[in-house]
C-alpha cells in the first residue's frame, strides 16, 4: 500500500494539481458563437408559439414546425459526425388528464444521438432544454409566445453543442434532446426517463438548461452576468426508504450523485469559462418548483438544474404587452448574449470532460475493520477508458466542496485524516486530464 502522506501537510486551500486544462476542449469552448444563439433564438421566437397544445401540422407555426426545426438542425450537424450521429424524434400521443392536457396530444422530444467510439463504454452524457413554451395562461396555445428565456437560451445551448461537437470523437456517448410538454407537467422529459430507466440505459449525467441567458433581476434592477446556478438534490429520491438508513449512518446527506455532479460541473466550467462563477444551490430546483431533470432524478440518474442567477418575472410566464409604460413578455431583446455564450461554454466543457475521460473507478471502499485516525481506502479500475491515476478528493464534513487533491497511480492508499472529521471520494484521471465524477467509498470490514 503507497502512502501520500506529505502531500497532506499542505493546508487546506485549494487542490493539489497535476494536470493541465485540454486544448480540445479549450478549443470548443472557443467556437461557441452569440451570432449562432441569436440565430436559433430568433428562429424559435418565430413560430409564434410553442406550447405543447399547439398545431403540429402547421409549417410555419406551432410546436410541430417548431420540432422539425431542431430536428433540420441536428440533422446537418450529424454530417459532420462520420455517421456516429442519429437525429430522430421520439413521439407518443398523450391523453387528455384533466388537468393541463386537454385533448389527445401528438409529444413529440427531438433527439441526437452522438454514439461514442468505444463499443464497450456504455456511458451516456445527456444535455437537455425544454421547446415548448407559455404565457400567463398554461392552457392558451393561440397568443404569441416568444419564449425566447424560458426556455429559448436552453435550446439554443442544446443546438450549439450539438453543432460543436459534433464532429468529436468521444469514447462515450452523448444525447442532445429538446422536450416537448414541460410547462404542461414534464411530459417529454417523462417520456424519455421511463424509457431510459426501461432499458436499463447508463446515463451518468443529465445536465438540464432553463432559462440561461437572463442577467437582470425584474423587482431591483441588479444585474448578475458571472453566475450560473446549478440546483441538485441532496438525498437520492428513488429508492429513498431502502438507501436512508446507510446514508445517515455515514453522514452523506450532502453526497448524492447529483450533487457530485453538480460540483465536478463547478470545477470543469470555472476552470475553462473565463469570467464565470458556478453557485451550488442545495435544492432539487427553486424554492415549490421543478424542471425536466426531476423527471431523470426521480428514475435514479444523477441530474441538475443550470440556470441564470435571476429569474426577471416580467418576461417569464408572462402575456406580451406593455402595461403602465412597462414591456411584458419573453422577448429576445431581454437576452444577455455575452451571458449565454458563456453558460453555453460552461455546459461544452462539462459534457466533453465527461465523455473524454475514463470511466468511474469501481468497488470504491473505506475500510473500517479497524478504529484508528487514519483512513485506507482501496477501489478498482473503472470498466472502459485507461487512467493515468486516479484523485483522491478530500473535504472537511461542513465544507461545501472538495478542498483538496491528492494524485496516485495506485488502486489504494493511506491518509492520516479521520473518517469522523472528512469526506472522502475517488475519481478517474485519464493522459488529457480529463476526469470522471468522484466516488464516494462504501464501507467493508
């Protein structure tokens, strides 16, 4: 057994580094274009509404035209994928519920699938953003609907990384999706999760865009331009009753894997995007709200929220008017572009890291057959992709992230810290620096 013991002399201020930022996704974080998102914006607003109750026969209006758009869209990005990318449109007719479906409705969740190089890393990265959208009534489909916030700038992050990365070649697969009925209950993000949890698919990480390109806060006017939340569960909501019980023996309250997820998104996205801060929220989503990631969060995949740091009511949710001199509504002109593009760059650099680096080391364990101030934890290699190493990820219980780093090339390792005062976890580290999301030991004797 390797011991690393004086690289924990070092105090607690920040990681010990051994790697250095990958110049292929430096160089997609580089491409992402505002003239690209106020072309897809400008084209969204321009069916004149998208709500999910909308025409789908109509070519020029509606939730249909709307969806054979995106789809026309990733169809000529796949050109560029060697034939690795499938577009297709994943449809089921909805009954009514007597709630917000009042009629038999055609869902339609435009799809690309960017198959990965290796035929045996069955890995799924899934970025996502809602298509329809709704003004203050969610039943009316006739008014204008410019929907170009809520959620415009998430589907324009949707098509911008399938454009970009297109042309990659990672070893795992990614799924770029715009759903259809998320302002109707997550009716298209619904649909795709049950089929996911179905076929028993590996999706390791949903990143899930709403409303990204908003910086000025309606009631007072402060503008935030730096700050991209990311909201992500605390305890696990599948399976909550079978998994309490181990997780409040072991303190991990604040160590789901959406949570993991959400602070390797907080690393990755700091370190490429210049200028930008990413703000944990320790919530599933805002305060009685929700968003088409609940709909993978409640089948067990680790998923997350990225949204703007102000919602500006005003032009959410809102019928296009203008009232006591004052304009209303979802309109392109409300957008910070800057602020977009680099929300957009922000999610391109967390989705390649993770589909470029090795998988997750496996039997990631601390052992406990003895009570010493010490602490041995041993794991195995992960099932595809080769590591140069692998991080052992420390933190003190009340911190929020990870504070510290320590690299070996072993499977295990010995560190003078109590398990009673620290957190420990695991990750992958491949030759370009890529890393997997860190893994939290169980425990054996």
């Amino acid at each position: 057994m390797k011991y690393a013991l004086l690289l924990l002399l070092i105090p607690f201020a920040g990681f010990s580094q051994v790697r250095t930022k990958d110049g292929e996704i430096k160089k997609y974080v580089s491409e992402v274009s505002s003239d690209s998102l106020k072309s897809y914006i400008g084209k969204l607003v321009s069916f004149h509404t998208r709500h999910t109750l909308s025409s789908v026969e109509d070519k020029s209006q509606g939730i249909g035209a709307a969806r054979s758009w995106v789809l026309s869209k990733f169809k000529d990005y796949a050109k560029n994928s060697g034939g690795r990318m499938d577009v297709y449109l994943q449809q089921e007719n909805i009954q009514p519920d007597g709630k917000r479906i009042d009629k038999t409705t055609d869902l339609g969740n435009p799809i690309a699938f960017l198959k990965g190089t290796d035929p045996n890393d069955k890995r799924i990265f899934l970025i996502s953003a809602h298509l329809d959208s709704r003004v203050t009534d969610v039943m009316n489909r006739t008014s204008s609907v410019p929907g170009a916030n809520d959620d415009g700038s998430g589907v324009s992050a949707v098509i911008e990384a399938a454009r970009i990365l297109s042309r990659s070649s990672f070893p795992a697969s990614v799924i770029f999706v715009t759903f259809s009925g998320e302002e109707q209950s997550l009716l298209g993000s619904k649909l795709l999760a049950d089929k996911a949890k179905k076929e028993n698919l590996q999706i390791e990480a949903v990143l899930n865009n709403d409303m990204i390109g908003n910086a000025k806060a309606g009631e007072t006017g402060e503008i935030n331009n730096r700050t991209l939340r990311v909201f992500s569960e605390g305890l696990p909501y599948a399976e909550l009753d079978k998994k309490a019980m181990g997780i409040r023996n072991l303190g991990l309250e604040n160590d789901s894997e959406s949570r993991q997820l959400a602070r390797y998104i907080k690393e990755i996205a700091e370190e490429y995007v210049k200028g930008l801060e990413v703000k944990l929220i320790y919530r599933n989503d805002r305060f009685l709200r929700g968003g088409d990631h609940s709909s993978f969060v409640s089948q067990g995949f680790p998923s997350v929220r990225l949204t703007e740091y102000y919602e500006n009511y005003d032009h959410q949710h809102q019928d296009v008017r203008v009232e006591n001199n004052k304009q209303y509504g979802d309109l392109p002109e409300f957008i910070d572009f800057n602020y977009l593009k680099r929300n957009v760059a922000a999610n391109i650099a967390v989705l390649a890291s993770l589909a470029k680096a090795a998988s997750k080391p496996e039997r990631v364990e601390v052992m406990v057959k003895e009570l010493t101030n010490s602490t041995s934890l041993r794991w195995e290699k992960p099932k595809s992709g080769t590591p140069a190493g692998y991080y052992i990820l420390v933190r003190e219980t009340d911190s929020p992230v990870w504070q510290k780093k320590i690299f070996t090339k072993e499977l295990s390792i010995k560190i003078p810290l109590s398990k009673d005062n620290y957190i420990f976890a695991v990750q992958t580290v491949n030759q370009t620096g890529n890393l997997s999301v860190p893994v939290i030991p169980g425990i054996t004797r």
